[in-house]
C-alpha cells in the first residue's frame, strides 16, 4: 500500500491514530466503571474483574496473529476489520444484557483493539521511509503515551454523570467515522505482495498458553498469593507454552515468529528495553494515582486532573522526540529519557500526603519528556532495524514485549510496595507499640490536640486518640511503601541505560 503522495500518507497517518487512541483507550477507561457493572448483573468482584482480565488476555493473543493476517489480506484489509470488529463489540458491551454478554463483547471488542495497535506501526512503517519513521510514530505514539493517563479520568467523569454503558458507547461515533475514513482513504495492498503461507496453528497455541498463563500470574499474583498453587500453575503453563514455542517456530518453515529477527541487534535491545520503558510509565500511571485517592484522598475524577500535566507533557513531546530519533543516534536519546524517567520517579520518593501541586506535577512534566524520548526511538529504531516484508510480524511481537513487560511492571511495583509498607508497619509498630510509653505519650498528645477542638473533656476522648494515632501510623507506613516504589522503579529505569547506549543507528 505504499504511496508516494505526500499528503496520502499523513491523512493515513491520521486514522491509524484515531484508532490505536481509542483502543488503548478502552484497556484502561473500565476500571473505575467495574463496581457500577457489578451492581448491575448482581455479580462479585472476582466475576468481574473478568470485564478487565479477559480484555488483556484477548489482545495480547490477537497481537501475534497481525503478521499472517497481513501477508494473507494485507494491511488496509486486516485494519478496516479490526476496527469494525472493535466497533462493533463497543457497542455489544454498551448494549449488554447479562454478565456473559458483556464478556463475549468485551472479548470481541479486545481482539480487534488487539490488532489495531500492531497493524497500525506496520501501516506507518510501509507507508514512510527509515528515515522518516521517527516522526510519523512520534506522531502515531502519542495516543499510545495519552491513553493509559486519560482512561481513568475519562471512565470516572462518564460513570458518575451518565451511566457505564457510556464508556463504551463513546467509541461509537469515532469509531464509525474513522471506519468510513479508513474504507475511504486506505489503499489495498497489490496481490503480489501477499503471501499465501500456512498458518501456524501449534505454535499459536503454545503462545497462546504462554501468554494467557504468565499474564493471568502476574495480574492475579498480588491477589492470591505468589506461592499459591494457582499461581504456580500459571506459571508452569507459561514456562512449557514458552519452551514448546520456541521449539516449533524453530522446527517449522513458515512459522508465526521468524526467530531470525532476533538476529537484529536494535530488534532484539527494543524488546529488552520495553520492560525498562514498562517501568518507567506504569511507575507513573499506576503508583501515583493510587497514592493519591488511597492515600491524599482525592476522587477519580481529581486524581485525573492531577494526571493531565503528564499526558499534555508526553502527548507534546513524542513528535518531537520522534523528529529527534530520525536525526541523532537513538541510543542517546533513549539513554537520557531513561534517565530523565528515572529522576521523575526518584523524586517521587518525597511525595507526601500534604506534598504541594508542584511536587505532584513537576516530576509529571521531566517523566513525560523522558518517557517520550523513550518511546519514540524505541519503536523507529525496532522497526527500522528489520527488513520491510517482516516488519508487521516485528510490530505484532514488538507490542507483545510491551504489553507483557506493562503487566510485568504493574506486578512487580504493586507487591514491592505491599511488601515494603508491611516492613514498615512493623518496624514503627515495633517502635510504637500500644503499650509502649512513647505511643502513649504520642496517642495523649493526639487526644489533648483533639480535646481542643471539640471541647471536649479527655477521658472522653481518650479512646479516639487512640485510633487517630493508629491511623497516623499507618498512613505513615504507607507513604513510606509508596516512597520506597518510586525510588526502586527509578533504579529499575536507571539500569536500562547501559543496554539504551548499544543502540546503533543504522537508517
């Protein structure tokens, strides 16, 4: 479908955004609308997390597929599908019925937004030269940056003055116009350029048992314990799945991953790094809002709008990140959005209860910088790096690494702070014990503090004092867990530099 006009290919450029923004959109806006689903169909918390899990195990299965598809009908075809395929189970889920109509239309809408995303970077990559990829997934990636930030904000506002069904039925205009657009617009791939090849059907069921057993281990692992026998049975089929899949693809002619683009240096550091890249904006989009609605106490909706200076910072660098990678050695770039990642979350590591707006939002804006210069010559120089007839097989995978590495981060960050505000809680409950004088003179200063304010006698309060400075000492642990996985996800993207700096630029 390459074309030499150059007007063509950045309207192209145009749809493929509008349709990877809503769908990455959609994998985060249903969280904050689940306890609304839940009294709705009568279900428990367990039934309906599946509203969610069952959403990124669907799309990370469909990402592999996008590069049979590709060489089977081609890349306008494969994108025209998939978005009506979103579309359409958009509207399934807003008309949902019962429990398991909502399930089978979310897992609908999650295979077509699972293809969209990796057809979408092999479209950019046919339809623009090396050495102007940069900018067009700059361009392109901003969506991809802005969605996880947005989601939460946009799912809140809509639930609380609408009903849930509206998260989903939003997508409905956009959708359908940028499907009339895409039809429109979009030209077909010459059947030259098809490849009637075999589908791998062992190795797509392996992979699929790699990635639904790790994903499930690692999005239920915190929950149910990470040496439960579920978890551990997770694992195992992730392991095996893993294990038999690679022994297929290398045993078979035409298999769905060509292990011979691990053979390219920028491919393979790219997959590496997409962990590190994981880190660095989940640290962000995952801790902090958590930090500030359990801990500051703020609503969805607050909490979104402290988010925003990030997403405007990210949304307004990535193209100009992506200009940067088309001319300087992307190593460099990448090397100083890590760091400049790292410092963002590190200084997170003083956030406190009454931090001021600027220690909230100053490090939102270095982190959006940073993570811009992250992402935009991570995927120009990956795609860049393999030949063009590979490139949409290199993307479908490239989007597996960073959504297993998104999970992955998620897991890791989520049980070091647990664990980490569990040491602390008994470290100062060890110092403060209740029957310990300090405690006691702690809590009897509580009380004295509160008995003025009320006007009330002491003895009546005494028992209240008590329980604040319980609390206090609690939310103290707290705050201090969430310190500690600021600064270790800081680390963490500060440890990726040295494999950033191997990066070559070869286009």
């Amino acid at each position: 479908m390459t074309d030499n006009s150059s007007n063509h290919r950045w309207f192209v450029l145009v749809i493929v955004m509008l349709g990877t923004f809503m769908a990455i959109l959609d994998s985060s806006i249903v969280n904050v609308a689940l306890p609304h689903m839940m009294s709705t169909f009568g279900v428990n918390r367990n039934q309906i997390e599946w509203v969610a899990t069952g959403f990124m195990l669907a799309s990370a299965v469909a990402m592999p597929l996008v590069g049979w598809f590709v060489s089977r009908v081609g890349h306008k075809a494969l994108y025209v599908a998939a978005l009506a395929m979103f579309t359409l189970g958009s509207a399934a889920c807003a008309l949902s019925w019962s429990y398991n109509s909502l399930i089978v239309a979310r897992v609908l809408q999650a295979v077509g937004g699972g293809a969209i995303q990796p057809v979408g970077m092999a479209i950019i990559a046919d339809l623009f030269e090396p050495r102007e990829r940069g900018r067009a997934l700059g361009l392109w990636g901003t969506g991809i940056m802005i969605g996880p930030a947005l989601g939460p904000t946009l799912g809140g506002y809509l639930t609380d003055w609408f009903s849930w069904r509206t998260i989903f039925s939003v997508n409905l205009p956009i959708g359908v116009i940028t499907l009339l657009l895409a039809i429109a617009v979009m030209r077909s791939d010459s059947e030259s350029a098809r490849e009637r090849r075999p589908f791998d059907w062992w190795g797509f069921l392996f992979l699929s048992m790699a990635l639904i057993g790790g994903l499930l281990a690692l999005s239920k692992g915190q929950e149910k314990g990470w040496d439960s026998g579920l978890i551990r049975t997770y694992m195992i089929l992730s392991f095996i799945g893993t294990v038999m899949f690679i022994s297929v693809e290398k045993s078979i002619a035409k298999p769905l991953l060509d292990l011979s683009l691990f053979r390219y240096r920028n491919y393979s550091l790219s997959m590496i790094l997409a962990l590190f890249r994981a880190v660095g904006l989940f640290g962000g989009v995952f801790l902090l809002p958590i930090f500030l609605e359990s801990v500051v106490g703020y609503t969805t909706i607050q909490t979104g709008l402290w988010m925003m200076p990030g997403a405007v910072a990210v949304g307004a660098m990535m193209p100009v990140a992506g200009r940067l990678s088309d001319k300087y050695n992307p190593g460099w770039l990448v090397a100083i959005g890590a760091m400049l990642t790292a410092v963002s979350l590190i200084l997170y590591g003083h956030l406190e209860p009454r931090s001021s707006g600027l220690m909230i939002i100053g490090p939102q804006l270095i982190r959006g910088v940073g993570l811009a210069l992250m992402m935009a010559p991570l995927m120009t120089t990956a795609i860049n790096a393999v030949p063009r007839d590979k490139v949409a097989t290199a993307s479908s995978f490239l989007n597996v690494a960073q959504r297993v590495g998104g999970s992955f981060g998620i897991a890791m960050l989520n049980t070091f702070v647990t664990d980490s505000v569990l040491r602390h809680s008994v470290h100062i409950g060890t110092a403060l014990a209740p029957q310990s004088q300090r405690f006691q003179h702690f809590s009897g200063h509580t009380t004295a503090a509160l008995a003025m304010q009320t006007h009330q006698s002491l003895a009546s309060l005494s028992s209240l004092g008590s329980m604040i400075a319980d609390r206090i000492i609690s939310i103290n642990a707290t705050v201090l867990g969430f310190e500690n996985g600021f600064v270790i996800g800081g680390f963490i993207v500060i440890a990726g530099i040295p494999l950033a700096l191997m990066l070559k630029k070869d286009y």
